[in-house]
C-alpha cells in the first residue's frame, strides 16, 4: 500500500510533446482510474510510472521515494498488461511464480505464495496450464495473480478488459473492484471506456490530449463537469449539446436556437446575450402531455428496460432516454420537458462550465 | 471442426463431394516425393551390391544378394575413422556455438536500442550477400597467416563467420516479431536482459531455433569448398573430403563409394528427424491475446 505523487510531469518523443506537465495524487489504497481518447497520454503516463518509459520533465513518486531513474524491478509496482503478456511455455504456476523466483525466493515460499494468490482469483485447478490453454477471462486472471503475488505497493492495470468479449467485462470489472475491496492496494488503471471508469474508480482523471481535463470522484464528474469534453466523455448516451443564448433579467432564460426557452439555474455567473452551450443529460429529458418544447421523432430504440429516442429539436439532433417503453414512431411530433432538467451551462468560446455565484 | 449437435435434417452421413483441386494436390505431392526419394532408394540399393551387381542390374533394382561388407570396407578405405571424427568435432561445436551467437546478437538488434543500430545490422547483413568463393583466396591468406591451417579453430571460425549473418537477420526478425509486452511483463518481474533472452525469448523460439539448427548442421556437415582450402592435411579431412578421394580411388567399387555416401548422409538425417518435431508452429500462442 502506498502513495503515489505525479508532478508536472512531462513526455516528449523528440520535439513531439505527448505530456504537457500533469500533476496527480494518489492517496494510500485510492483506485485511480485515468481515462480518455485513444493518443491522450494515459498509457504513456501509466508507462512512465512503471518505469517502461523515461520521464522528459517532473517528477514521479512512489511513497515519498522519487522514481524517475529507478528500474521498473525496482519501484516495487506490478503491472497487467492490454495482452496479458502471459510467458507461453511457463505454466500458470511458473508464471506467477516467476518474479520471486527471480528475487531469490525458496520453492515453499513462492509455492505458498502462488497457492495463496491462486486461491484468491479461483485458479488452483489451473495452475499446471500453459497459457494456451486457457480462456480470454483465465488468462486475464492469471496476469492479475501474476500482479497479486508480488504483493507490489501500486497495481497498474493498462486497458486489462479490452480484449474480452462484453459480458466477460462486466465480470471482470466486479472482480477487479472486489480484489480491490480485499487487498486495499493502491490501483493505477487505464481505460479507454468511461463505463469501467465510472463504475470502478474512486477517483478519475480525464485526460485529452496530454493533459488533464479533470480530476474527482466518478459522480462528482458526471453532474459537475468542468467542460463541454468532460461532459460529453463521461455518461452512455452522452450528454446534449445545445446551442443557445442568454436572455431575459439578470439571465434568467436561455434561448435554445429555434427550439423555444428554458429557465436557467440561479445563481448562474453570466450576461444576456452571451452565447453558450447547455448539456442536458439524455435520461434528464421527460415526455410532457402538454407544453413542453415540440420536437420530432427520429428514431425509437427500445432497449428492454429502456427507450432511446432520437428527436430534432429545431435544427439540432438529440437523444432522449426514458425508464418506461412508451408506443411511439418515427415522425411522430412529441413534446419534450427541459424544464426540470439540470441544466449544464458552458461558455462557447471557452468549452467551460460557467461558474455561479454560490 | 468442433462437434455440434446433429440436428434432425443433418445430412453430414453423405459422403462429400470429392474435391478434385486437392485430388490434384497430392497427385502433386505423391510425384514430388516419389522424385526427392528415388536418389535415396538408389543410394541404398547400390550400396549393398557387388559391383558386378551393379552393372548387371537396373539402378532401382533391390539388391537380390545384400552385400553389407561394403559399409566396413568403405569405412576402413575412406578413413572414415579420422575424417568421421573430425567431421562430428567441428559441426558440434561450430552450430550450437553459432546459433548461441547469433541469438545473442539478434536479442540485441531487436530490442536494445543503441545507436548505430540500424547501420551495425546492415553491416552484417552485408556479409550475406558475399558469395564464398570470391572470399576464398583472401581467407586462405588469413587463416594461413594466423598459423590456423590443418586445425579446428582454422575451419570453425570461418564457419561461423559466414554462418552467423544470415541467422542474426532471420532471428532478429523472428524476435522483433516477439510482442514487446513479454520483455516488459519481464523487466518489472526483476528480469535482466540476458534473463529475458535466457527465460523468455529463446523457450518461445525453439521452432525457428530447430529450424536454423538442421540447416546450419546440414550445411556445415557437408561443406566441401572451404574445408578443401584450409585442411591440407589429410589426418584433419572432414567427411566430404574423405568421400571425393574416395570416388578418385575406388572409382569402379560403386557399392562401397554410396556405402560411403550413406554413412555420411545419416547423420544428418538423424538430426533432422529428431529436431523437425519443434517445428510445430504457435508456440507462442496464448502468451498474448491471439
């Protein structure tokens, strides 16, 4: 269990930066989750804290102790691999045990050792299996015992769930989160599914393009976003984007392009006449009987326990998710109720959330 | 094909259509072989007849009369006892210390970076491309100048040196080839690179390894051009040697001269046939997602 402390911490391949100076914080035990789009640095920056790729500029630590020159066998840290990176001609046994054994420990110890993680990850009887031999989520089990044996101080986990199919996912996800649960060991992961982040982390950063857009809990991300990307990355549907302008005293009203006038969060820190973006979320919109902006169905699609619609509201596109199955077609004109909805308010100019008064 | 259940229309009892692309194919294959085995049935037939034999029968004829007494005859004429010897001496420590060599090597090229990399790897690679002949005269100028003429050290490191190129090139392609993960997935276990090489990297290569072991034996067990240049003394001929003579000296005892060739063809059969079995592929199945 351990702390670990990034500081301004920079990768540059050649004159090409991929890390703009990053700073987080990992407390003891914390399950960090750094999340984005494909090339946003997270797995460089994972990388670097394990010691696979050298640091351009800042600092990481490792409970207090600066890592930047140490060699990965050094900074007690183990790490799961996308392609679990299982050793084919060791059994599941050798490869777990291939670490202590490497470190000079007796047989009794690494077999005690082994028999303990197996136990942990429900692999004792596979435990004289070669890799090939076993299934996508086994082996994925097997890199985690791999990891567990050790007994490191951070567990890195770079994208482990990719390469299973989508049930298996939502197993392993549980598992990861109880191991977790069991062991208390700090957890560094990566994703590139803001699912996995929400559900899984303590704490997430989302990363964009070398740098970090926001750092905090899962929920704290999802009703507070701190920009238009935030927004948009975290939540499945994402959230809608509208077009608008303040209007009325004091801004007390926002008027969507086309599509009518909500009434706007008090306390908001804005102007008449500027121009923003609202983030409504999909399943924050409700059906009205009467009033309500009309809107125009596009498409219906019934999930089981819930309905996605596609409508135009004016010239824009939306999605709206409702709890209950409700008999509707394409085409249809609908009313659609914003006005209970929170509303998400970002500057156009900026992409940032506008900031209020309390 | 995984078994399924049978369902009720199932028609998997009639029997297929034939295929007549792969009739065609091992039609194919059943000449190629039968063209590859006919020398080997030859060999071994003239090698248990009398030579009148020989010239009163077909060539394909089996020997009505097995005439083993021209192995011990041609083992004795052809010296096989010193040339067999020097012959087992030399490629025993000239393919395996190569192909540790070249796998050292190759390791490198492919995954420590340094610089002059890329060119040290294109200098090597040149030597592939040096036919042998024209190294000849000037070998034979060094080797004699380094006092190496009629010894194991004077045919073994010209040996290695021609030998060595091409196998870094296809081993550092092969190892390349390796996912970048498994060193790493080493390197934090507490791996050292010669570990990695050691653990990790020549366990998952033992195909292209067997691969290169029977070329390399096969080729070094029957080098002839080389070996004629730098061993003068008879008492240091390798096995070709000893069989040229041979055919100079007995040139009308044709049983004895393929009881000979067969004598030295069997070793490297027998390295063949023991060492073909790793050339199963996908040994490195299931290390990473396939």
């Amino acid at each position: 269990m351990s702390t670990v402390q990034i500081r301004d911490v920079r990768k540059s391949y050649g004159a090409h930066p991929v890390l703009h100076g990053v700073d987080i914080d990992i407390a003891d035990g914390e399950f960090v989750i750094l999340v984005g789009p494909s090339g946003c640095g997270k797995s460089t920056l994972l990388r670097m804290v394990a010691g696979l790729e050298t640091i351009t500029g800042g600092t990481i630590s490792i409970d207090g102790r600066v890592v930047n020159g140490v060699e990965p066998k050094d900074r007690d840290i183990a790490m799961v691999f996308q392609n679990y990176a299982l050793y084919p001609q060791m059994t599941v046994a050798q490869n777990m045990g291939f670490a202590l054994e490497l470190a000079g420990a007796g047989k009794d110890e690494i077999k005690r050792k082994v028999d303990h993680a197996a136990g942990i990850l429900g692999l004792e009887t596979l435990l004289d299996r070669k890799p090939a031999q076993l299934s996508g989520g086994q082996r994925q089990r097997v890199a985690m015992g791999r990891a567990i044996v050790r007994d490191p101080k951070v567990f890195l986990f770079d994208e482990p769930l990719s390469n299973l199919d989508a049930k298996l996912r939502v197993k392993m996800r549980a598992e990861i989160k109880a191991l977790h649960h069991r062991l208390k060991t700090t957890i560094v992961y990566v994703t590139h599914d803001q699912i996995e982040a929400m559900t899984m982390a303590d704490k997430i950063v989302v990363m964009q393009g070398g740098h970090i857009e926001q750092i905090g809990t899962p929920l704290d991300l999802y009703d507070h976003p701190k920009n238009v990307f935030v927004a948009g990355f975290l939540g499945s549907p994402a959230m809608n984007f509208l077009d608008g302008v303040i209007v009325g005293e004091d801004g007390a009203f926002l008027e969507l392009n086309g599509a009518g006038r909500v009434p706007l969060p008090a306390g908001l820190r804005c102007a008449a006449g500027q121009s923003v973006i609202a983030g409504i979320r999909p399943e924050e919109i409700g059906i009205a009987d009467t009033g309500g902006i009309p809107a125009e169905v596009l498409v219906v699609e019934p999930t089981g326990s819930e309905t996605h619609l596609a409508v135009r509201l004016g010239s824009q596109e939306i999605t709206v998710v409702l709890r209950s199955r409700i008999a509707l077609v394409p085409g249809e004109q609908v009313h659609l109720s914003l006005g209970t909805a929170p509303l998400h308010v970002f500057d156009k100019e900026t992409k940032e959330r506008l900031p209020s008064f309390s | 094909m995984t078994p399924t259940a049978a369902s009720p229309y199932d028609n998997t009892l009639q029997k297929p259509q034939r295929d007549w692309v792969l009739v065609a194919l091992w039609a194919t294959l059943v000449l190629v072989a039968l063209i590859w085995v006919a020398p080997f049935v030859f060999i071994i037939f003239t090698s248990l007849k009398s030579n009148a034999a020989v010239m009163a029968s077909s060539a394909f004829a089996p020997p009505v009369d097995p005439k083993f007494a021209n192995y011990t005859g041609a083992w004795d004429r052809g010296r096989f006892n010193t040339t067999f010897f020097n012959s087992v001496i030399i490629t025993v420590i000239k393919v395996p210390l190569g192909l540790f060599l070249s796998s050292m090597a190759a390791y490198a090229f492919a995954k420590i970076p340094f610089t002059g990399r890329k060119m040290l790897l294109l200098v090597i690679l040149f030597g592939t491309m040096i036919p042998f002949q024209v190294m000849l005269a000037p070998l034979f100028t060094l080797v004699n100048r380094l006092h190496l003429i009629d010894t194991y050290p004077g045919v073994i490191l010209p040996y290695l040196a021609f030998g060595i190129p091409y196998q870094v090139f296809i081993l550092q392609s092969f190892f390349r080839g390796i996912p970048k993960e498994l060193s790493e997935a080493a390197r934090i276990d507490g791996a050292s690179h010669f570990t990695i090489f050691r653990r990790i990297f020549l366990p998952v290569s033992l195909p292209v390894l067997a691969a290169l072991l029977i070329l390399d034996f096969v080729s070094t067990w029957n080098e002839f051009a080389m070996a004629l240049v730098l061993l003068q003394d008879r008492d240091m001929w390798t096995l070709p040697l000893g069989l040229s003579a041979f055919q100079g000296q007995f040139s009308r005892d044709y049983g004895q001269l393929n009881a000979a060739i067969v004598m030295t063809v069997l070793p490297a059969a027998i390295v063949y046939l023991i060492f073909q079995r790793y050339f199963v592929s996908g040994l490195t199945s299931g290390a990473v997602k396939g």
